[in-house]
C-alpha cells in the first residue's frame, strides 16, 4: 500500500489547520507545500529529454532549490542530498523526484506516510495513481462564496469573484470526478464540519487514512509548525489560534449580492452537489455571461491583484521572491 496522501480541492479552505492536525499523527509528515508538481509541470519543455541523465539531473537540482527556498521551511532538512534522491527514484519523471523529497522529508521526521496539502494535485490524479499505486486523498471542500471572500482578502490568487468562482468550480469538479470514480480512496470533508465538531471528522478521517487518533490534533494550533507558519505570512496568521468554530456564512455580509450572484451562476452545480443552498439564483435562473463583462471581470481582477501586490508584507515578498528566483532561472535557460 502507498504511503502516499493527498489533500486536495482549494486553497482558503482550511487546508493548512487540517494539515497541522494530521501533522501531529504519529504516522504522518505533513510539510508546508512548495507546489512542486504545479510550478514545475509547465516548465518540463524546458529539460528535454528525461532519459538522458543530464537533463534529470537538472531537474532534480531545480526541484531540489525549490523546496529548499519554500517560503516555510521543512523541519529537519535543510539541503536535500542530490545522489539520494536520484537513487530513489523509480523513473525519471517529475511525480518521482517529488515522491523521493516526500519520502526523504517522512524518513527525517521518523514518519511512515506524507500528506501532500497543494490542492490541486488532484489534476494529476491519473500520474499519481501510476506511480504512487493506490493514494488516497482528503477531499476538504468548503463553501465556494466563503472561499471567494477569503481569496478577496489573501495577499495570493484571483480577486475578483468571477475569476475565483471559475477557479473553485473547476478544482470542485475534478474532485468530485474522482470521488465517483474512485470511492475507497477519495475521503470527503467538510470544512465547516470539521470546524464545527474536529474531534467526530478527525476520527473518521483517520479511521479512513488508517491512523491513529490523537486528541493533539485538536491543538495543532500549539506545535511548533503552526508557530512557524503562522509567522512566515498574513495567510497563515490564525494557524497559531485556536479553532474558529463559527467561521461560515461570512460571505453574506462580506460580499455584495452582485457578487454572490456571480458565484452561483458560475459554480451553482458545485454549491448543489455539495449541499451549500443557494441565496440569490434559483434553480435554472444561473447568469449566462457574455464576453464583454468576462473581459471587464478579467480586467478588474488583474488590477486587483496588483494592487495587492504592491501592499504585500516587504518580508513575506522577499521570502516568496526567493523562491520564484527559481522559477525565473529555469525560463531564462530556455532564452540562451
């Protein structure tokens, strides 16, 4: 069986609380995300062939300073040993360079299984599932206008509902998709379950992982992963802050009509599928969208996220740049 696990669906859905609670299992090491398979994918073009030693080589360097530069950093690694991680590599793929760093970081934390939390893993579910054999993944969904607020609010992603709708409705599909086609390795939980009563939804999801229970998952606002994280981005500031159990339904006073209007228009047969009952837009009354206003959307959006760019933490965008610089070299090399 893989000690392979998969968080997925979207970001601003409590992912990093549900991570540091299965972070504190004895079982699981579950690091901050680098988002290796998402930044990486695009840019394999760039090594050529794989087969041919040199090139994976690169690669595997490449992913290596990636992880290495993330933003948190990983407990108990501070440089990955290159030679290590070709030797356990099984091919020579992008999915087992990452599975070799996932394996050494549970290796260096004494841990049998790694929880991967970049949600959107999910649309290399069928990569995964050949190489890792039979992975199982947390579905974590949460009320899609809740997490078009937060996004609102985040110094990351999309700002404009249109953009985010479209977004979380997309990733929502997949994980559903997956859920039906696969049922034994798909676990659902609801974000606002779990905040509302941890312990019965931690239970059963660890019943469903084939872990043990600990009541420190209820506190995983108190480890030392939390406090690191917390501090490393506004994102993350209530990680070192007890459960918010009422932390639902903000939307409707965060958000305007016109917006929520949008989001049930764009992603109503997600809401429906996921029980969250809709405000505005009746069954069959969804807003078709001509491509003036999606261009007058998109435009919002892109002046919205510069903006929050140019009022981002100074610290926390050294520390994101720093990683990117990564990602920047490697395109440079596909210029020369």
């Amino acid at each position: 069986m893989s000690n392979a696990l998969f968080m997925i669906g979207e970001q601003r859905s409590g992912s990093n609380l549900l991570r540091l609670m299965l972070g504190q299992a004895d079982e699981i090491a579950a690091p901050h995300p680098p988002h290796i398979l998402d930044r990486m994918m695009p840019l394999l073009p760039i090594y050529g062939d794989l087969d041919r030693q040199g090139n994976f080589v690169t690669l595997i360097d490449d992913v290596c300073r990636l992880v290495e530069r993330n933003p948190v950093p990983w407990e108990n690694i501070t440089r990955f040993d290159r030679d290590e991680v070709i030797s356990r590599c099984r091919q020579n793929s992008l999915f087992a360079v990452f599975g070799a760093l996932m394996d050494m970081y549970a290796k260096a934390n004494g841990k049998e299984k790694w929880l991967c939390k970049s949600m959107t893993s999910i649309k290399y579910a069928k990569d995964l599932e050949s190489y890792f054999g039979d992975p199982k993944y947390i579905y974590l969904y949460r009320d899609g206008r809740d997490v078009t607020l937060s996004f609102t609010k985040a110094v990351i992603g999309d700002k404009h509902p249109y953009a985010i709708a479209q977004k979380w409705a997309e990733l929502q599909r997949l994980c559903l998709s997956e859920k039906a086609h696969a049922p034994e390795q798909v676990y659902g939980v609801c974000y606002e379950a779990l905040t509302a009563e941890p312990e019965p939804v931690l239970r059963g999801l660890c019943q469903f992982l084939g872990v043990q229970f600990k009541p420190e998952m209820l506190s995983g606002h108190l480890s030392a992963e939390a406090q690191l994280t917390s501090m490393a981005s506004s994102l993350w500031a209530n990680l070192s802050k007890p459960i918010m159990r009422n932390n639902s339904q903000k939307f409707l006073k965060g958000l305007s009509e016109a917006e929520i209007r949008i989001i049930e228009s764009v992603a109503w047969d997600c809401l429906d599928a996921l029980g969250y009952a809709r405000v505005f837009v009746p069954r069959g009354e969804e807003e078709q969208f001509g491509a003036s206003e999606i261009e007058m959307f998109n435009a919002e959006n892109r002046s919205l996220m510069q903006q929050y760019q140019e009022e981002i933490d100074p610290e926390d965008h050294r520390r994101r740049k720093y990683q990117m610089q990564v990602l920047e070299e490697i395109k440079a090399r596909a210029l020369i």
